[in-house]
RNA sequence: GGUCGCGUACCCAAGUGGCCUAAGGGAACGGAUUGCAAAUCCGUGAUUCGUGGGUUCGACUCCCACCGCGACCUCCA
C-alpha cells in the first residue's frame, strides 16, 4: 500500500520513500521553545507529526523520531538575524520571579528564577508532562531515551564544529562587528523550499532588519550562526569569542548528530518554512556537500479559536493545561487538534471538543463490547467483520496524505453495523485503528486539586439524590440534580448506578 | 508590493472531471427508553458546493476575474 504525503519543496502529493531500504525513517520535529507552556497551536503542529509517525508505523514503517526542546533564550526582537533585544529566557525568569511573589506559582514549583537553566527546565518538564498527557510518542519514549528530545545548550560544541565547518568551506564569514554570517549567496538553492529566492526577497519589506546589522552584511539576507556577546544571559566559549548560537544551527547541528546529514521527514509550523526551515536547508546542505537535507518537509498550518486569530489579548488563547483544567479529557483535545487536515487552518471550538468527545465515548463503548465479546464467544474466522473491513480503508485513507476525516468516517460506518466476525481479530483492528488515533488509553479527565474538591461535593449530592429516588421524592431528586448542572456537572444514570463528569 | 494556502448544510468535515439529486461526526428536530431528564438506540438534513464568467457532451472538481479568510517576506507551531 502506497503512502503518499504532500511535500512543501516541491509543493506536491509524492509517494513516500524512505532513504533506506533497512532500518528507521528519520524524522526531526521542530519542537517547543521553554520559556513559557505550550498552546494548542504549538500541540497542533507537534500531534501533527505525531499523528504522520503513527501513520507511517501502521503502514509498517519503524520511524526514528526527533523533537528538539529549545532551551536557547532567543531574543524578544529582531534577533534572529542580528540578536537584538532581550533574552526571552530572563523574560521568563522575570515572569516566574512575579508570580512567585504574588503567590500564583503553581504549586510545588521551586525555582530559581534568576538562572535560566532552570527556568528552561522548568517549563521543559511542563511541556513534556503535557505533550506525555496527549500521547505525544516521542515524549512517552523520551524517559527512556532522553536523547530523542535534544536540549541545544547541551550540543554547543556540536553547532560550534558545525559553524566552523562552514566558515571553512567558505559558506559563512566573521563580519566586522564580530558576529559570524552565514553567506546565503555561497549556496544556490536558497529560497527553494520557501519561494523566497533572493531575488524575491525584498530589503526591509518584514521591517526588522536593522539598518546598522545590515551594513555589516554581504547581504541583507546573511543570517546569524553565532553571536560573540560577553553580557550575555547564556554564553558559551567559543573560537570567535563567547557568546550564543544563531536560532537556526540548533536543528542542523541537532538532526545531524542524532539522524544523519540527510534525513527522511523534517515537520514544524507554517511560520517555519521561512526563515528557519530554509535556513537549516543552506547550512545542512553546504556542510554535508548533499543536494538534500530533508527529503520530505511536512508542514502543518496554524490554529484559529473561534474563528479568530489566538491571541492573549482577545481571551482565546489556551495552553493543554488549561483545558485540562476545565475537564477537558486529552483524548478530546487530541483528537481536536488532529482532526482537521494539517494543510488547513483549523478551528478550534469548545463545540468541537465536544463532538470529538462524544465521538471517541462511542468508540470507546464499542471497544468495550468487543472486549467482552471476545471474552465470552469461541473464536469464528469464516468472514471479515466491520472492523477488519474499516482498517483496509483507515489504512489507505490515513497513507493519502493524512486524510483523517476519511479514516475516522470509516471508522464510524463500522461501529453503526452489526458486530460480525472474530472478536479477537476485530479487536485487534480497532486498537489498530486506535494506534494512529491515540484516544483510548487517554479518554479520562485529568486528576487535579480543584477536581478533588469537586468530587466529595458531587459524591454527597449524588447519595442525597439517590436516597430521594428510593424515596420517590422527585422534587428533590430532580433539586439535587439542578444544584449539580449549576457546579457544571453532567450525569449519567445506568445499570451499574449514577456515573458523571464535568461539562466542557 | 511579492510568494503561498483555503472558502462544501447551523458547526466540524470528505469528495478534486461522469458512481455527487455530495461521505462521516456534532448540533437541532421527531420517535423509542426514562418518574422527568441526561446517556443510549431509531429516523429526518445541502437539487447544491464563496460570487460571476469560461473550457467541456458533462464541473464541487479545470481556467480567468472578483469577494472573503489565513500564512510568510528575518519573534512566532
């Protein structure tokens, strides 16, 4: 069965195919920077990836998966070429150092808020808390193999062998001011994954280049690998002075090192393509004298809230955290953020979590049939059932360039027909289902204080309710469940007694 | 100014030249069930695919223009 997958260099569907006939895909993610918790739309575009390795291992694929952690500091203006501004990281550190004053730390965080090591580490740990919540694969393997999500302050000397390597190759040069340069007019191909060609590139047009970085450039498009700047927050040494490393060289240095000097996927966020991807493409590709970096590069499109833009000024702005918070279940979220194709801007609402939660809660009862239908009938191969017949057309739906919706249609005509064929062998196709999904083993609310409190309330008023029913006082039965509906409470009632949950 | 993506019912969304008088899910509505609800089950939904032209025997699907939304042109997933 083929795999195809729409490919942003050459802006087309291609049939995937892998580097190597043996051994893994290789595959880099551009992971979350940490100097703040991660939004649904930096989850969209890293459950996208996910959701591409999922795919590509239920087409039989093993797939070595990367996802840097950028623990750098980058600059609050401006600096990405020339490093203006201020360091995010003391940002951050000046943020935590606030809210640790005014007693909004969350609880049990202690740290140190003037070192930005441990402030990176801990928003790190969040991330990857969050990421581990929405079965995120990469971080679930990572606390086996921590080498899979790359920190670049720990592989400096990695992007410095890699700089030098450059500046002798003549593609890179110490300019006056001290700051080495990447030469983009020593590589060719530059503006080919992007469009953006130099001829293209207009001086100035994005309006923060300033002039004063400009002069010292052979031209204005020559981005920075590494700034010389003794003040600097996190410094290292270095052959041109101590200082920092360029934004773009941490994956260069990082996919090379843990994946090769080429490599099969590269994934990150629309806003990735230009700068950043096209300029890890020059560096990787004048470096390792290869036409390619990527092969293919996979690009997710950004996330909208209620049809507008997300914003922290408009309100709808949403870490995972916070809608776990509200009782939102990570199945629910995850499937919201996957749901809609990657080459798409996607909507998310609080409706859509719904429909996505109601959706996977019949998934999930279905499965739960299975399970006992497998338990209690003899095994019977005489034909296909629903299942088994909806995982040929998931498969092939989920290999079209990520059709999601095409896959999860199928999935949904099945569980409308008559349970038919072998139990166990149906169930092993929904859990085959289920491995691109990611929903069943992360369909519950999270557990949190708040959440606590709430259940010995809802636990009182539902023995009060109970007792009113035995009693036939439906006035009050029917009170008691009013008062739960206002503590935004919804419950179930069935043969095994009163279940609830809490209303998104 | 340049480069690019998208626009299908109340919402999410598949379909990219005839099988489309357009999948699937949610909401809504009707019915079953229930003390009444919720949950569950059954049923109902676009003669039409942003607008206007064109190509074609035939267009949601190709081309052109326009309108709308979004991304990028050195912070950004």
């Amino acid at each position: 069965m083929t795999f195809r997958i729409h490919n942003t260099l050459t802006k087309s569907l291609e049939d995937f195919r892998a580097l190597h006939d043996h051994g893994a895909v290789t595959f880099y993610s551009c992971g979350p920077t940490v100097y703040d918790d991660a939004h649904i739309g930096n989850f969209r575009s890293f459950l996208n990836a996910d959701l591409l390795r999922r795919a590509l291992e239920l087409h039989g694929y093993t797939v070595k998966h990367v996802m840097n952690i950028t623990d750098v500091g980058h600059m609050t203006e401006d600096d990405a070429a020339d490093g203006g501004g201020e360091d995010k990281m003391a940002v951050a550190g000046r943020r935590i150092a606030e809210a640790k004053k005014s007693g909004r730390l969350p609880a049990g965080a202690e740290i140190d808020a003037s070192n930005p090591y441990a402030v990176a580490d801990f928003y790190a740990d969040r991330f990857l808390e969050d990421a581990r919540h929405l079965g995120l694969k990469v971080a679930i393997e990572e606390r086996v193999h921590p080498e899979l999500m790359p920190r670049p302050t720990r592989c400096v000397p990695q992007m410095i062998a890699l700089v030098e390597q450059l500046v002798a190759g003549g593609f890179a040069y110490v300019a006056k001011d001290g700051v080495v340069y990447f030469s983009v007019q020593s590589f060719p191909a530059y503006g080919r994954l992007s469009g953006n060609t130099l001829e293209h590139l207009r001086e100035g047009e994005g309006g923060r280049i300033s002039a004063e970085h400009q002069a010292v450039k052979r031209h204005p498009a020559d981005f920075m690998l590494w700034k010389p700047d003794p003040t600097h927050l996190m410094r290292w040494p270095s052959p041109w002075g101590d200082g920092y490393p360029g934004w773009h060289l941490e994956c260069s240095a990082m996919a090379k090192m843990l994946l090769g000097e080429e490599i099969d996927l590269h994934s990150g966020g629309e806003d990735n393509i230009f700068p950043h991807h096209e300029c890890e493409v020059a560096q990787s590709c004048c470096a390792s004298g290869r036409p390619h970096f990527a092969r293919v590069w996979f690009h997710t499109r950004h996330l909208q809230v209620e049809g507008e833009k997300m914003s922290k000024s408009k309100g709808n702005f949403f870490t995972a955290r916070d809608l776990f918070s509200k009782g939102v279940t990570p199945a629910a979220l995850r499937l919201e953020l996957v749901r809609t194709h990657y080459r798409t801007n996607s909507n998310f609402t609080m409706q859509g979590l719904r429909d996505c939660q109601r959706m996977i809660d019949r998934w999930a009862a279905a499965r739960v049939a299975l399970v006992e239908r497998a338990a209690s009938v003899s095994p019977n191969a005489a034909q296909d059932g629903p299942m088994q017949r909806a995982l040929v057309e998931f498969k092939d739906a989920v290999g079209d360039d990520l059709n999601l919706a095409r896959a999860m249609a199928a999935l949904n005509t099945a569980i409308g027909e008559t349970a038919a064929g072998d139990a166990k062998a149906e169930l092993a196709a929904l859990d085959a289902m289920n491995s691109v999904l990611g929903v069943f083993e992360r369909n519950e609310a999270l557990a949190s204080a708040a959440n606590d409190d709430l259940a010995a309330k809802v636990e009182v008023l539902l023995e009060r309710r109970k007792a009113a029913r035995v009693a036939k006082d439906w006035a009050e039965s029917d009170r008691v469940r009013d008062e739960l509906t206002v503590l935004g409470v919804r419950i179930k009632d069935g043969p095994q007694g009163t279940t609830w949950e809490r209303a998104v």
